[in-house]
C-alpha cells in the first residue's frame, strides 16, 4: 500500500479525480491495473495554481482478500479504510493540540508496529516495520530463559525488570531507528516539513514496562501514551468488566474505525 502527499494542478473534484489514474501512475510502483485508488483534496479552498493531495493506493488483491472474510462473516462493508487513517481519526479527536507541527503516532501490535508521521494534523507518511510484541516475548524466551507465560506476563505487567530492559534495548533501538528513518524520508522529500517534535504511542505492545522511557532516551524526544478514551464520553458500565488501563491502548484502531461514517 502506498500514501503519498501530491501536488496536481488546481481543479474541482471530479476533474481531479478523472486525473488522478494518470497522476498515480507517476508515484505508485505497482501495475495500475491490479490496484484500488482513492484521493483526499488537502487545501479545497486554496487560492494557488497547484493543490496538495494525500493519494492512497493498495493493492486490489489485498482489498479483496479483506472483503472475503467479512462476506464469509455475512457482514458487507461500508467502508474499507486504511490503518493509518483510522488511528488518526482517534487520536485528532483525543489530541486536537497534537495536530500542529510533525508528530508520530506509533502503534505498537502484535506482529508489525505501524509508524504514522502527521503534518500539521495531516497523516502523510506511513511504515510498517515487523517488530511487535511476539519479538518482546520470543527474545524473553530464548536470550533470558523465561516461560512462555513468565514472558507475557512480563509485557503485560506494570513493573519494569532486568531481563524485560535487557529485551527492550534491542527491539526498542529498532522501533527507534525506524521512526528515524520515516522522519527523515519526510524531512527530505518535503521542503515545508519541520523536525520531529514528539512521539504518541498506542497499541498493546505500549504497554511494555519501560518501552517509552528508552524510546525517549533514545530519540531525545517526548513520548506519551495514547489514550483513545481521553475525549470520548464512554457509557456507564461500558468497560466495568475491563482494566481500563489496560484495554485502552488496544483501542485506538477500533475507536477510529467507528468514528469514520460513509460518504
């Protein structure tokens, strides 16, 4: 899946959208032919010449494959949306005063951490790098001798621990470097984007005990944690059964999910 920030000539929407095959084909590696599109206008009320336009494209079979296991659910989509979009949904309505300058919103899952740079409240760059918490818990097991389940409840837990710190050195450098590498790819290809100036992290794997201190250390930069509940109204008795601490960083994807309404 490729997201690109685009400048096209200014035109009105159905124009721009009769255009954008052809402008895809300039940026989008792949065969258009085996490909799904979509556009969002940035500036619809800019005055320039040219318009800023987030272009999304993915690969049909990946599209298809999703839609087969919903209508073999006997559920029909209204919407397929993008990752990236739907945790930055969340977090615009959880953080409106994180939606100046270049922030990134990192969440952490099970198999694959997705890094997600904003722009001035805009979602421009997305990566996907394959480090999650089943690395925590297998690098647990086989460099520190620990169970399966002394290694989950370590990532689980809320106390820090000499074997966790000793995992978390090393995975936590990649989480790092490639939040580096994703600023920097937007810092060069982009003459307006500014310096990096804070890390949100979301997802289960944000729970990790001393995860965001090293991530701060490291990148001498603040990290928070994300909380999807911050600004939403949850109803009485909604989450009675859970630790709300301990739900909420897994909630970010689906809260933005449902925030998104069709068209």
């Amino acid at each position: 899946m490729i997201i690109k920030k685009i400048q096209i000539e200014r035109v009105k929407e159905q124009q721009a959208r009769e255009l954008m095959r052809w402008e895809a084909e300039q940026h989008v590696p792949f065969d258009m032919e085996s490909v799904e599109l979509d556009f969002q206008i940035l500036d619809p009320d800019g005055e320039g010449m040219e318009m800023n336009v987030l272009l999304v494209a993915a690969k049909r079979e990946l599209v298809e494959a999703k839609l087969r296991v919903l209508s073999e659910a006997g559920l029909t989509p209204a919407i397929v949306d993008v990752d990236a979009f739907a945790l930055h949904n969340a977090f615009e309505v959880n953080y409106p005063d994180a939606m100046t300058g270049v922030v990134a919103l990192v969440n952490i899952g099970h198999e694959v951490t997705n890094i997600n740079i904003l722009d001035e409240g805009v979602p421009i760059l997305t990566r996907d790098i394959t480090v999650g918490t089943r690395r925590f818990r297998e690098d647990l097991q086989r460099e520190r001798g620990l169970s399966p389940e002394d290694a989950a409840a370590l990532i689980q837990g809320y106390d820090r621990s000499p074997h966790l710190d000793a995992v978390i050195e090393g995975r936590g450098e990649e989480i790092a470097v490639g939040i580096e590498r994703a600023a920097a790819f937007l810092a060069s290809s982009s003459r307006s984007a500014g310096a990096l100036r804070a890390v949100y992290l979301c997802g289960g794997g944000s729970r990790i005990p001393g995860l965001s201190d090293a991530l701060g250390t490291r990148l001498r930069l603040q990290v928070h944690h994300a909380n999807p509940l911050t600004n939403l109204r949850v109803r009485d008795g909604a989450l009675e059964s859970l630790v709300t601490d301990e739900v909420a960083p897994l909630l970010m994807l689906p809260i933005g999910l449902a925030l998104r309404l069709p068209n």
